[in-house]
C-alpha cells in the first residue's frame, strides 16, 4: 500500500526530528567532555585542603599518569595499614593527553589521592624539585614533621615508618638508606628508592635553591638533594637505615634480603608477582 502525502510528510519530518535529537545529544556528550577537559587542570586535581593537623608525615609516592594499576595494586595492598600520622598522595607530572587528563580527572574524583605537579613528566628534570617546592607552597604555614619521596616499584609499611619518624629529631633530619661516594672519600647521598626530610629541609629546598645560580635542580634526583643542602652549606643529620630499607628478595642483587618484621621500605617491586609477594 503506498503512503499518501500526509503519510510522507509525517514520515519525513519524524526522521528529521530523530537525526536533530541524536546529533544534539551527541553535541551534548561532547560538550560535557570538552567541559571535564577544560576543569581537570592540575590545580583543580591536586584538592590540597587539609583540616587534619595530626598529619604530621607526609609520603609522596612517584607515579605517572599511565600507571593507573600499579597506583589501584598499592591502594589495594599496603595503604590499608593504619598509620594515623601518616597522608599520602600519588606525585605525578602533567598528563601529556587528553584522554590520560580526562581519566585523572575521574581517578581524582573517585580517590581523592593525586597530587599533580604544573611541570611535564619526568624523573631527573626538576620533578623532585618542583614536588618539595609545590608540597610547601599548598600546605604552608601547616608543618609536617617530615616529608618523604618514595618511588611506586617500592612497599611502604606506613606503621613502621611512622613508628620510626616519632623517634626521630624534629629538625635537620635527611632519612633514608645511604649510597657511598664510590671514590670512597665520605659523604655519600641517601637512595632515591625512598628518603625524607624534616620540614626545615623542606622549606630550604622550596625557598632558597632556585634563587642560587650555582644551584642545579635538574640531574640525578637523590644526588641532587645532599648537593642542595651541601652547597647552601645548611647543617643536616644524614641517618641511614641498612636494616628494615632494602632490594626486594627476589632481585638477589644490591641490598637484597630476606623479609623482616620491622620492614619500612622494599625496592625494586617492579614486577607485580613480587609486589604482591612483598605485601
């Protein structure tokens, strides 16, 4: 049967009204994206409020925006130890595309525990830096007794170092396990597996390096740190923890060893299976 005119036009016009509410819903989606794009800026991610003032420790923990599992593996596992002293956030660099910013922004809002540097990502071009100097600019005048740098590959058993940070001098405290100048003359650095400074150190650091030409903030990261306090000649107490900081056993190489009750940090957790392992 064919359709008379009016049947048509109805036809017609149906379809012309189902093509414009699907293109404006797909406008309508695209826009809502293009509006997450625009607000997950990395100051919006960070969130820094903080009421908490019994926080007195603060663990970075070195991440990159695509390492989205590894960050729900350490939520999952060694975050779930109770450390009431302790906060923590997930350092990373600035996504470096739209789809990576668009999933931080829904990570931020799902955990709440990013904490987004201005900079590109990086390792040894200035991302420690900018993290010392970034944490004390969002939380100052609030002072941590200390602040800790620790790498993703590491496990952190927040209640032995909260235990071992109490313990510690409030003040000129460089903590972590030392590396030896290898031509043996003395000094050394501490580790960049995971190290932490008193606040004042902290403060030094954000403050004064940039300002001082002969201050270099990108090179090896964990070197770069005894240089900063050595060259703005700032007194420090280098304590070096050999027994509960080590490589994870089954590397068998650097300072690896069997697992010990006391356990504050575990490195070279690169591998899932000897992450999960060392949890």
């Amino acid at each position: 049967m064919k359709l008379n005119l009016t049947d048509q036009r109805q036809k017609a016009r149906l379809k012309t009204v189902s093509s414009v509410v699907l293109f404006t819903i797909i406008i309508a989606i695209l826009c809502f994206q293009f509006s997450l794009l625009n607000n997950a800026t990395p100051n919006n991610l960070n969130q820094l409020e903080d009421d908490d003032g019994n926080k007195i420790i603060f663990i970075g923990i070195f991440s990159t925006a695509d390492r989205f599992y590894r960050r729900n593996l350490i939520r999952s596992t060694y975050l779930n130890l109770e450390a009431p002293k302790v906060m923590y956030k997930f350092v990373l660099g600035k996504p470096a595309t739209n789809k990576q910013q668009l999933l931080l922004k829904f990570e931020q809002e799902k955990f709440n525990d990013l904490f987004i540097l201005d900079i590109e990502e990086n390792m040894d071009n200035g991302k420690t830096f900018n993290y010392f100097k970034t944490l004390y600019n969002a939380y100052h005048p609030h002072q941590f007794k200390f602040v800790m740098k620790a790498d993703d590959d590491t496990f952190l058993h927040f209640p032995n170092l909260e235990k071992k940070f109490l313990s510690l001098p409030e003040y000129d405290v460089y903590f972590g396990r030392k590396v030896e100048h290898i031509n043996g003359n003395g000094g050394g650095f501490i580790a960049g597996m995971g190290y932490a400074l008193s606040w004042n150190l902290v403060e030094f650091i954000a403050t004064k390096v940039e300002n001082n030409p002969k201050q270099e903030i990108i090179g090896q990261e964990d070197f770069l740190v005894t240089t900063w306090l050595n060259n703005g000649k700032i007194y420090y107490k280098m304590i070096s923890e050999v027994n509960e900081f080590y490589d994870s056993p089954e590397s068998k190489k650097g300072w690896s060893k069997n697992y010990s009750p006391g356990t504050m940090l575990i490195h070279q957790l690169k591998d899932n299976e000897w992450f999960l392992n060392a949890c």
